[in-house]
C-alpha cells in the first residue's frame, strides 16, 4: 500500500502584509474559501495524490483570555500556515510543489518574514518551515487519491448497470445478478473505461518506522509504569488542584465571527476546521497534553485507521499541532456534514476522549477528573470552539462530493468484484452496497 504523509508549512506574515496577502488568496477561490483547482498559483488538481490541502493565516484571536490565570497575553505575529495530506513521501510531494508551482508559491510566501523571491533554494526554504504534528488522523491508511476515484468509477458503472438488467434477470437471481456485473466490469476494463490498479508495495523503511512505533511505545511505557504507579496519587491530586481552580471563561463568539465562518461551511458535504488557543499554564499541563497526543497519535496509526476515530466516522483527516514553543495548539480537520452535526458526534459518542486532549487548552469548560464534564457542558463546549475557530482562506478536497461513510462503501464494492462471495447472503451483501 501507499501510506500518507502530513505537511505543514509555517511562516510569519510581515507586519502590515496580512489583508494584501489575504486579498491574494482570496483570488484563487471560485467561491469564498473553497479554491479552484485550476487556479495559476497553486493549481492543487495537478497533484494527483494531493487528498486535502488549506492556506489558513493564523491569528491568535483568543490570546486575551489567558489573562483570567493572571498572565499577560503573549504576543503572536499572524502566520501563513499551508498545510495538507499526500500519498506518499512528503519530499517528493515538495519536489512537485517547487517543480509545477515555484513561482506561484515564491508570490505567496514573498509576504512572510525570511522569503525572498530570489531564493535559490525554495525546496530546502519549505522542508525547513514544515512542522509535524504530535498526533495525526487518517481516516483509512494506505487508501490513495486514485484508488478513491477508480472506485467511485467503479461504484457509477455497476449502479447504473444493475438498473437495466434487474428486470432482465430477476431481483432474486443474486448469483446471476452478480456474474452480470461482474462480466460488465471485465468488458469495461477491457474496454479502457474503468480501472483498477492493484495498490503498491509498502515502503520497506515506512514498515520498519511503523513496527518500531506500533510496539516502541507500549514497551516505553511498559518500562515507565512502575514510575507512573509511583507518581499515580501526586497526579491525581494535582490534577483536580488545578481543575477546581482553572476559571470559567463562557464568552459567547460576537456576531460577525460567526458569519465570516458560516461563508465558508456547507459549500460541499465535507467541510473544514481550525482552532487555534494557548494551552493552560504550567508544566504539569503540557505534560498531561503531551501524553494524551500521544495517546491519540499511536491509536490513530494502529487502531482507528480503518473508517472510525473510535465511535466518530465522519472525519477524513485531521492534526494535532503544538506551536510557539508548547505555548499554544493548533488542531485541523476535514469532516462530512455541517459543523453542528460535527460537534453534537463527538459531545454524544467521545465527550471524554475530547477531554483528555482539549481539556488542556485554555477557555475549555472545566472537566471532573479529566474525562468527565468539559465538552458534557453542550453550549460552553461549542462557544469555546467556536470562538476559538479561524476560517481557511483557501481550502482543496480532490473528492469534495464523497463522504467518509461512500468511501469505504466503495472499496468494500471493490473487494466484492476482487473477491468472489460463497453464499447467497454474501452475495445479497454486497448487491445491497451498489
């Protein structure tokens, strides 16, 4: 298989550039925020493994309420952030980037501190602003942008075949409905009108990453848990310390907020997501974050990495992403269904889990023991994200009209056609898929 890379490229917008630079994003859109992918700066449909991409200019609009601990605020200059999800390696993601998209990419980076039109080093001037996230979700690992749209190929042809051969045949006649179908995807094939390339051979070096990952970290912290029992009754103790303490910040987001995001939200069924927020004060909190992230990154890469984010199925790809020196955390996602819907999953199927990570950050609804009330406490919850939220100036999703749930639908299609079914409820199965 392909597996996926992550990039995120971080870079400080010059003072006084921020609306000249936004002005520039905004033309390469067909409608606000959502891009063209043919556009002359950065034409995201010529990269064919490109699944998600955005340009977002992070500003932190929420940097005030770290005064109710007492802080001062610290400052934050805007930066461009251009982030995204590639099969395959990302250097070599980077190497088409500066090949199909150099100059287009040196106007977009010429308003950032650092860049200069007359770099001679583009490449290396990206690999050296990219962050990697602390805990990283895909919604199915190894599923490539090709494979995506062959099956959608494949789901279309047999749809609109089984329609005129139902009443040739007989609705009841599973198994020879089914060699139907199969026949007409071999002349199809044949015929150069639908494919179905077999997936690649996985990297060796990913392999060997992965294995070392997926049982690296269960024995690191088998070896940490005599310490962890030791440390057990202080933790405990110091966690609800500071949980009766943290202050209640329930601030509803203004007016216009809510209509510079609401622009941009219900354009396709998938949408997108950002937040943005310091993390609460003292090391003991950034521990607790640290550890939940990865938590979080080892179950999306070895448990949930087939469709579901434990109970959440909606969610295509999203990150986790500690900045300004572990001060602050930058969380993005591309998710089916409205905004609403998307938090009322997680407040009903995973309320605890959103705990252990957002629980860290400031302005989230106090929590009982970590996993308990924060986003339990339904209209806090949302008025925390929502304020916390920032628009993308331009967002790309190679299949904006596929949702989660038709992906996988699609390849359980596939594996239908590559692999033949024994028995009539099999058979009935799979029909009842297409």
């Amino acid at each position: 298989m392909t597996p996926q890379s992550a990039f995120m490229i971080v870079a400080t917008v010059r003072d006084g550039q921020v609306n000249d630079l936004r002005n520039l994003l905004a033309d390469m859109n067909k409608s606000p925020g959502v891009v063209d992918p043919n556009n002359s700066l950065l034409p995201f449909g010529q990269f064919v493994g490109l699944h998600v991409a955005r340009l977002v200019i992070l500003e932190a609009k929420t940097a005030d309420e770290i005064s109710a601990y007492g802080l001062t605020p610290r400052p934050w200059q805007s930066s461009l952030v251009f982030l995204g999800d590639y099969d395959g390696e990302t250097d070599a993601f980077f190497a088409q980037l500066v090949t199909k998209s150099g100059t287009g990419l040196a106007k977009i980076f010429s308003f950032c501190e650092g860049f200069s039109q007359q770099n001679d080093d583009l490449l290396a001037w990206l690999k050296a602003h990219d962050i990697q996230p602390q805990a990283n979700y895909i919604n199915h690992i190894g599923r490539t942008v090709r494979q995506v749209h062959e099956e959608v190929a494949l789901h279309q042809s047999l749809s609109d075949y089984l329609q005129t051969i139902v009443d040739e045949v007989g609705r009841g006649n599973t198994r020879a409905l089914r060699q139907k179908l199969l026949s007409h995807v071999e002349l199809e094939k044949h015929a150069g009108r639908l494919s179905l390339t077999p997936p690649e051979t996985t990297p060796t070096t990913w392999k060997i990453r992965n294995l070392l990952h997926k049982f690296g970290i269960p024995l690191l912290l088998l070896l940490l848990s005599p310490l962890f029992l030791i440390l057990a009754p202080f933790i405990a103790w110091r966690l609800r310390i500071l949980e009766r303490s943290d202050p209640e910040i329930v601030i509803r987001p203004e007016h216009q907020h809510i209509r510079e995001l609401s622009v941009q939200e219900d354009r396709y069924i998938s949408n997108q997501f950002n937040v943005f927020g310091d993390i609460k004060p003292g090391l003991f909190r950034l521990f607790l974050l640290k550890f939940s992230l990865l938590l979080l990154d080892y179950s999306a890469r070895h448990i949930y990495n087939r469709g579901f984010l434990t109970r959440v199925k909606t969610i295509h790809f999203a990150r986790w992403v500690l900045m300004d020196n572990n001060r602050r955390v930058f969380f993005a996602s591309n998710y089916d269904g409205s905004l609403e819907s998307y938090m009322d999953d997680f407040i009903n199927k995973v309320a605890w889990g959103l705990n252990l990570v957002f629980s860290n950050g400031v302005g989230y609804p106090t929590t009982k023991w970590l996993i308990k009330g924060g986003a339990e406490h339904e209209q806090e919850f949302k008025f925390t994200l929502r304020r916390h939220q920032l628009p993308s100036e331009v967002w790309y999703k190679a299949y904006p009209d596929i949702t989660a749930y038709e992906l996988s639908r699609n390849s359980l299609i596939r594996q239908g056609v590559e692999i033949r079914q024994s028995s009539n409820e099999e058979i009935r199965a799979w029909l009842s898929l297409i």
